[in-house]
C-alpha cells in the first residue's frame, strides 16, 4: 500500500487524516496504490537469468565488504562487479576480499570522496556499464557515526536482506 499515491486519488481526504485507516475503512479497494512486493514467500519463476548484471559497491568500511559478498553467495545470480573506494589503505584491503568473490570484479577504482558512495558510480564506472548491461544495482557499505550503533546496524542488515538476500534468494527474486 502506498499512502501517497491513495492521497493523490482521494480529495475527500481532510489534511489530518491518515490514508491508511480511510484505506482501511473503505474496505481496502483495488486501486495504483495497491501493488506486489517481493518476499521471500513469494514463488517468482526461478528459471535461469540470462540478464547481463552489474553491481556498483562504494566501499568506505572495507570490513563489510565480506557481508555484501556473502550475501551475493546466496543467490544464483553472480553480477560483474565495480567497486569504488576512496583511498589507498582501502583500496588493499577491499582488494583482498573481493577475491572471495565467486563472480568477476571487473574494476576497483580508487574514487575522491565527493558525491559519497552514488557520484563513483555515475561519474567513474558509467562508459564501463551503460549500454553493457541489463540491470544495474547499488550498495554501499553502510555505518553512521554519531548515530546509535545497534540502530544503523539493523539498518544496513534489513537493506542487505531486502536487496540481496540472506537465507533466501532476494537478489535472485529480484531480477526474476
């Protein structure tokens, strides 16, 4: 359910209302607001992919790399890999781990931190991606300093199992 898009479609709604129990109250109607998403219930064909995939990584913590790796090892997939860091020291590093990737890491660039972890990905891999594949994702290593450890953990475990997977295929899902 995406509460903006029932707004956009119900002008009786008053401007302290909120859209979902008017959803609710309405009996839940078909509409753009309603759509599927993807789980690890769903039964989405998992037939062979044959979509060529690249996968931007900006690498600020090199030490999270290995659960982004893992977490590809659980699906089928095996997208090419293009990996940006911003300087020496995490250049070695991320260069160590990546060779535990079971697909091809096309290219590790080191990368001036402007425009954080999505200017690498527009500025340095886009003539090495664009045109060259299907679907293209992103991910970057993730932590927040300042913020509350425990909680920007949970945050970057619920992402990672969302676009990548864990005990299930979700990357795989995804393309499917």
């Amino acid at each position: 359910f995406h509460p903006g898009v029932y707004l956009e479609h119900h002008n009786e709604i008053k401007n302290n209302q909120d859209p979902l129990a008017h959803f609710i109250r309405a009996e839940c109607p078909e509409g753009p607001w309603k759509y599927e998403t993807i789980s690890e219930e769903n039964n989405h064909n998992q037939e062979s992919i044959n979509e060529k995939i690249a996968l931007h990584i900006h690498v600020f913590y090199p030490e999270l790399l290995p659960e982004i790796i893992t977490r590809l090892h659980q699906n089928q997939i095996r997208p090419d890999l293009f990996i940006s860091v911003p300087d020496n020291e995490k250049y070695e590093l991320t260069l160590k781990i990546a060779g535990d990737y079971g697909g091809k890491v096309k290219k590790i660039s080191k990368v001036p931190n402007r425009g954080r972890d999505i200017g690498p990905f527009i500025t340095e891999f886009r003539q090495d991606i664009i045109g060259n594949y299907d679907i293209i994702g992103h991910v970057h290593t993730k932590k927040t300093p300042g913020f509350e450890e425990n909680i920007i953990n949970r945050w970057r475990i619920f992402l990672l199992e969302n676009l990548l997977g864990w005990s299930y295929t979700m990357a795989d899902k995804i393309i499917n």
